[in-house]
C-alpha cells in the first residue's frame, strides 16, 4: 500500500457542492479498487485540487478518478510525511 | 485564517531526516509569523513536496519556508475541503 498526492488542474470557480459531490462518487467505489480518499482541498482561484489517498498502485488511484469522471493531472506517491 | 497547500519542486532525493528536520525549522519560528504548518508530504523520486497550512496570508506562509531556508514555489489557498 502507498500514499498519493494526486492534483488536478482546470478546476476553475470549482464549488464546494461540486467538490463534495466528485469525493463522495469516489468513495462509493473506492473499494473496488483498494484505495482510501482521505482528503481534497481545493483552490477554486487557481482551479488545482488536491487528493490525499491510499492504495494499492498510482494506477488504482487514477482509475478511480477516471471511473468517477475526473481523471488526475498528476500523481505523486508521497513515501514519506511528517 | 486561511488554509494553504504549498509545493516545493527540485526536491529529488528528500530523506525522511531532511523532511523532519525543515518541518522542525518551520515549526519553531512559525508562531512568530501566525501560521501552523500541519503536515508535509514528499514524493523523493519526482522531488515534491507538499505542506499544508493554516495562516493569516500566503506571504505569512512564504516568510516561514524563507527564513528556513526553503521557500516554496507554488502557494495556494485551498478554500474548499473534504
């Protein structure tokens, strides 16, 4: 199991309903793939989010966003924290 | 107050005593500036860093990775959060 720093760009003027509404459709499948969606944050300024996760694999991660329609930009495994 | 997420670039190689050790320096000055840094995030392969943080302003934030030596590249207010 890994820890993932994904980030999506082009989320401009993102409300927190919509922020809501794309964490909790990746909570309803998460578990198909293995993976937890702990946190996102969202800077609807600059349109970047954000998502703290755990999973098997960078790919379950994304599969997960692209199931649920937002595929990431990036994702980073965070291997270390403090 | 608001919530930051900041990124630091260029970080390849980061170990977890040079994570643990700047985040140390950021917490002992920060109160000086307002802020709290609650946690980091390092990716060592991409060189990534990623700190989360409450504060009066994003250059209060800046002011505390500069006096310590590493100013971040990216700051940005994460209004939004679940």
């Amino acid at each position: 199991m890994g820890t993932y720093m994904d980030v999506h760009h082009g989320m401009k003027g993102i409300t927190s309903q919509q922020l809501n509404q794309a964490h909790q459709a990746d909570l309803a499948i998460e578990k198909e793939e293995g993976v937890h969606f702990e946190h996102a944050w969202a800077d609807p300024e600059s349109g970047t989010v954000y998502c703290l996760s755990t999973g098997p694999s960078p790919e379950a991660v994304q599969r997960v966003h692209e199931r649920t329609g937002h595929a990431a930009d990036e994702i980073h495994e965070v291997t270390l924290s403090v």
